[in-house]
C-alpha cells in the first residue's frame, strides 16, 4: 500500500489525499463487463455507473478524498487520472463513496449596551470515492483522450488578458457547471467574492485578484482557494482550472450583469 499526496490541479495551494492498494488473488479477476456510463478525464475513462463493455482485470483500488467542495472536487478529479497511471492501468471504475456535505451555524452575541448581533458561519465537509483501477485484457487500449467539446486545440488556446478578464467579469456575475452543480460567482469591485451552489442552496463568500497572466484567484472564507484562467470558443467563453498548454477542455461560462 502507498500513501501519496498530489499536487493540486489549482494552481494554488491544496491537495487531494490519495490510498492506493493493489489486488492480490488467487485468481486474475477478469471480469466480462457489461457497460454503462463513463466520463473520459486526460484521455481517462471514469466509469461512474456500470463497467466497461469488454474484458477487464482489477489491479488496485484508489482512495481519493477532499473537502467537498467546488476547489476540492475539481482537485479529485485531477487526481483520478494521476492513480490511474501510476498503476499502469487504463480506466477507473466508482466503488463507493461518501460525503459530510456542509454545514451552516449562526450565533448570537450581546455588547455591553444589550445590542445583539448575529454571525454566520459555514463549513465544507469531506468527500471520498473509492475506484477501482482496471487494465483492458481484451487488446490494446485505442486512447480515444479527452472529450473535445471545446473546438479550440489546447495548442491555439489563448487565455484571456487580466485587462480582458476585469472588462469581462469583475463587477458582474457568471455562470458554470462545476463538480457540484450549478454554481455562480459575483466579483465585486472591491475584491469580494460571493457565490451561490444552486444545486445544494448553498452559498459562500472570500476574496478575489487578478494575476498579471491573466489568472482569477479566489480565496473563500472556508480557507479554500484556487485559480481559473478563460479563453474564448468561438461565440463561447470558457473557463479553465489550468493554463493555455493543458490538455483539458474549458467549462461554459455564462455571464450577466
């Protein structure tokens, strides 16, 4: 068994804390899938309901968790795919999993005068998912990489200017899908940082800066923070945990005023 920490898909600091174990048996445990759905990740498959539709060995069972959130989540999953080729195997399959979800804790306080004030308080919890790391024994894997929505080559991508992204976003609200659902950021004039998790009726606050190359970092008041980069698609603008040479297409942001 090792015991590894990633480095994070954010730029900024945080880690996913990962346990891999390799399978021992009498048996090779090939296991005749059947199929369901899956999610391709850096040229991954991640197989989240059923297994693959071909002949199949279980090698391991990787271990990723973090805090359940839209910084932790994306960090996990980075991280599958990094297990996946460290064991020298061709997909992941979800096991099981569990989530602390958050919390929420408002309290009361009295000064000297007998005025009252509230303060709220929110808290992200774990998340773990346990995969099992499989090799194709049915031929050689075609790596189909990842799945191309974008139609721009990460070769051709340009990220967007600080000066672009502050015309763009800062002042205004947008829009995403993330690992969590539907999500919202508000950038305020004054650095603030508000954000809404539609999903689960949940929401957040911390700080935002622009980088020089363009990156927008966030740091939230739960300790969590990260940066994204944009580039344009065609009439879409999109959004990216990583820079212009990554391999990884960019998620849809829609924005308002």
């Amino acid at each position: 068994m090792r015991m590894v920490i990633l480095a994070c898909a954010l730029i900024a600091a945080g880690c996913a804390q990962t346990n891999y174990q390799t399978y021992e048996g009498r048996g090779a445990n090939i296991v005749e899938g059947q199929g369901g759905t899956k999610e391709v990740i850096d040229g991954y498959e991640i197989w989240d309901n059923g297994d693959p539709p071909r002949r199949y060995q279980v090698i391991g069972v990787a271990t990723i968790e973090d805090f359940d959130n839209l910084f932790g989540n994306q960090r996990m999953r980075s991280a599958i795919p990094a297990e996946i080729k460290k064991a020298g195997g061709d997909a992941a399959i979800v096991q099981d999993g569990w989530s602390q979800g958050q919390s929420v804790g408002v309290g009361t306080a009295y000064n000297s005068k007998g005025q009252m004030s509230v303060a709220t308080g929110q808290s992200f919890g774990r998340k773990q998912i346990r995969y099992k790391i499989v090799k194709y024994v049915d031929g050689p894997l075609a790596r189909l990489g990842p799945p191309r929505d974008s139609s721009v080559p990460s070769q051709q991508r340009a990220m967007l200017s600080k000066a672009e992204v502050e015309q763009l976003l800062v002042g205004r609200s947008h829009t995403f899908k993330g690992e969590s659902g539907s999500l919202k950021w508000d950038l305020r004039a004054n650095g603030e940082l508000y954000s809404t998790n539609y999903s689960v009726s949940s929401t957040g606050t911390g700080r935002w800066e622009l980088k020089d190359d363009g990156a927008l970092c966030a740091t939230f008041n739960t300790g969590d923070r990260g940066c994204v980069y944009f580039f344009r698609d065609g009439n879409q603008l999109r959004r990216t945990s990583r820079n212009a040479q990554d391999d990884r297409i960019g998620t849809v942001i829609e924005v308002t005023p």
